[in-house]
C-alpha cells in the first residue's frame, strides 16, 4: 500500500517506484524462480524470495491504478482545506477503491497461490513438478485429482474474498490478512529445512552468481530472442484479445446487478441462481488451473509451438477477466442505470448504456494489466514448449549457460517495459490520470 501511494501521487518520487515496481513485474515470476534457485539452491527459500518480490511489485502498482481510477474530488477538497496528503488518501480515496483494492487482493493471493505450484516445475518448490512429471507419464486421472483439488482452493479462496470485498468491516479484512501471513509463516518454522538461514545469505549469494553471469551477445543469440519477443507478444495478444471475449458475457452473468435482479427492476428470481452458479464454476475453472498446466494440456491437444500458448492463455484470462471485470460491476455507482430502469428502459439497454460506462476505467485498467501478465505467462509457457522466450531460458539453465540465460532475462524485461509504457500511453488517451495529491 505504500508503494502504491507514492505512486499515485506521481511525481519524481511516483515514476522512480513506478519505474522500480515495472522491472520487478518484467521479470516472471518462474524466471525469478530460476535465477534464485541457481543463485541458492532448491527449496523454498527461492520461491519466497521469487514470489514475494514479484507480486508485491504487482500489487503496488495495481492498487495505484485502482486509487487513481476512483473519482479524486472529495480527496483534493480535503487537501485544498489543508488536510495532508496521508489524511486525504484515507479519508477522500481508500473508502471509495477500497473493494477494489480487497477484490484486487484476493486476486493477487489466488494467482500467488497458482504460481507457488508453478515454480515446483524449477525445484522452488510446490506440486508444479509432479503435474508436468504425471502429464508425461500420460497419467491423467493422477493430474485431473491435482487440478480438482486446485480447484477447490480457489473456489473457497473466491467465496471467502467475495465476503470480505462486499461485506465484512474493514478491521475484519486487516485481520484476516494478518492472521494468513502468521500462519504462513509459522508453517514454514516447522518444515524439516526452514528457508531463513538460506534467505539471510541470499544477498551474498545472489552477488556472487552476478558476478559470473554476464550478458552474452552474439547473433545466434540476437536471433534467438527476437523470435522469441515475436512469438511473446504474438501469444499474450491472441490470448488477451479472445480471453476478453469469451469473458464479458460471464462477467455479465454472474455481476450482482445483474444476476440478482436490480438491473432488470424485477429483484432476485430462482431462475437466476442456475445461470450465475454455472458462470461462476466455469470461470474457476479456467482460472483455478494454472497457465503452465493449461499450456501442457494444449501441447497434448494442437502440438508443441505458440497456438498452445494461445490456447492457455485465453482459457485462463477468459476465466481472470471474467470475475474482474464481474467486480468492476459490483461497485460501480448504478444511481443513473437504475433511474433508466425506472424511466422504462430495459434492464439490458441500462447495463450497456450507463453501467458499463461507469466502470470503463476499472475495466480498461484490468484489461491493460492482463495483456502486462500475458506477456510474462507466454515466456513461462515456452518452458513447456509452447512458444516464446522460456524455452530458451529453460535451455540455458538447463546447460548452465548462465550468461545467455542473464542475456534473455534482460531481453524479457525490455520486453514488458516496452510494454508497460505503451499501455501507460493507452491509459492517458482513457483519462486514466493518477490522482494529484
């Protein structure tokens, strides 16, 4: 949270987190995974470094992207009567982003839930190892037990956010979120190796492997990365663009205006429960099961190469963008589509007329950091075959080349800077404008 008001606020200070935030999210989170396990070794230690330093960059600048979306008046009258800036941003803008920032939240612990098995894959850790290892094997019925038991988390992870975005006191969302970083932690304390002793030494160590590991660049190389940035964003696009589509209808399906009634003026009606509980167990679905795993079952089903990276990453957006987008339905102000409602309009006109319009900015803004995170997924996809730069990442480390593998990192950072400025320029043309505090 921190990190995401010096970023709203913009500024020098603002650009340089902005900056600092987008290197940390450039790099994948497998990928961070991969340089923390040759710098330290296997276990978790890697994977708490490689997720924690990842999605707290990714959060911090989502939760500055839902503080600047809100409406800013209320915070810069408080700041023109001679409020402070942290007065303001508590008083004027968290009431207003706050279900944004819970909703985003959950989000952002469902998707550190699905890459804590994903980074299993690199020996960080997790069950990603053994999905890839029974998919080999051909043993389905072993991954499907897997998938389903993932499943379910992220169903109970979902019902559980869901009630604290909409309904539980603030001091309750702050308390359970203390209470599962306690708990993480003491969990850990009693596995047979705690991580600390690995974590303290991590700097020395990370040092140690900078040292030795160079970029490398020659054309061979320079061939290899292009075709790899081309296939990236080639995938993310595809996957982004067909994902959106197949997820705005869900998340109209399920939105609470909607399925419950108050956009038709007609309130609940039991035939409505059917039709939101089908939309919401498919978008689990697609998004309970993690990217890595739906790129395999692509490579099973269309061959090795880009269009199963495709396929992954539309499934799984479809089902991410769906209950975002649902969310940003939830909490958008409904005062001039229920007034349409009252005036005689249909409860469809008055969601596409006047409801949606209230939550483009939230909207475009998820669509925008989806296409960022589709960037990164299609390298971690090529890991498994299914185009892009991780399956010349995972070659390197796989031969310990580690000054090509330095060299592609770099090269995928450049590529999600590139980028984050492009959709930071789409932003401006949307008035997504940060809040001046």
């Amino acid at each position: 949270m921190p990190v995401a008001f010096v970023i709203a606020r913009g500024g020098v200070a603002g650009r340089t987190f902005a900056f600092g935030a987008t290197a940390l999210r450039a790099i994948p989170d497998l990928v961070l995974a991969i340089v923390f396990v040759v710098a330290l070794g296997l276990g978790p230690g890697p994977a708490i470094l490689a997720l924690g330093l990842h999605y707290a960059a990714v959060i911090g600048k989502m939760f500055a992207e839902v503080i600047g979306s809100v409406r800013r008046e209320p915070a810069e009258t408080l700041r023109a009567s001679g409020a402070t800036a942290g007065a303001a941003l508590l008083v004027g803008l968290i009431p207003s982003a706050w279900p944004g920032l819970v909703g985003f939240g959950v989000y952002a612990f469902e998707s550190i839930v699905r890459a804590s098995v994903i980074v299993g894959v690199v020996g960080a850790g997790g069950v990603g190892a053994l999905l890839v290892q029974q998919l080999s094997l051909a043993d389905y019925r072993g991954f499907a037990l897997v998938v389903v038991v993932l499943a379910l988390l992220i169903a109970a992870i979902e019902w559980a956010g869901t009630l604290l975005r909409l309904r539980a006191d603030p001091r309750v969302v702050l308390s359970v979120l203390s209470a599962i970083a306690v708990g993480g932690v003491a969990a850990l304390a009693f596995t047979p190796d705690p991580p600390w002793r690995m974590l303290a030494s991590a700097p020395a160590h990370l040092l140690r492997y900078l040292a030795g590991a160079a970029p490398a660049w020659n054309a061979e190389i320079a061939r290899t990365a292009f075709s790899g940035v081309i296939e990236c964003v080639a995938v993310a696009l595809a996957g982004t663009a067909l994902g959106a589509l197949l997820a705005a209808p869900f998340s109209l399906l399920i939105a609470w205006p909607v399925a419950r009634g108050w956009m038709r003026g007609t309130g609940w009606r039991p035939y409505s429960l059917p039709a939101e509980g089908a939309g919401r167990i498919v978008l689990t679905a697609a998004r309970a099961v993690p990217p890595i795993a739906l790129g395999l079952i692509g490579i099973i089903i269309l061959g090795i190469g880009p269009v199963a990276g495709a396929f992954a990453l539309t499934l799984h957006t479809m089902g991410v963008l769906g209950k975002l987008l649902a969310e940003g339905v939830d909490v958008a102000d409904r005062t001039a589509a229920e007034a349409l409602v009252a005036n005689g309009s249909t409860g469809t006109a008055a969601t596409l007329v006047a409801l949606v319009p209230a939550c483009a900015g939230a909207m475009a803004a998820h669509l925008l950091y989806r296409f960022e995170w589709n960037v990164r997924a299609a390298t971690v996809l090529g890991m498994v075959g299914a185009g892009g730069l991780g399956q010349a990442i995972f070659n390197a480390q796989q031969m310990l080349f580690y000054r090509q593998l330095s060299t592609y990192v770099l090269v995928a950072i450049a590529l999600v800077l590139a980028i984050d400025a492009l959709s930071g320029r789409l932003r401006s043309s949307l008035r997504l404008q940060r809040m001046a505090l």
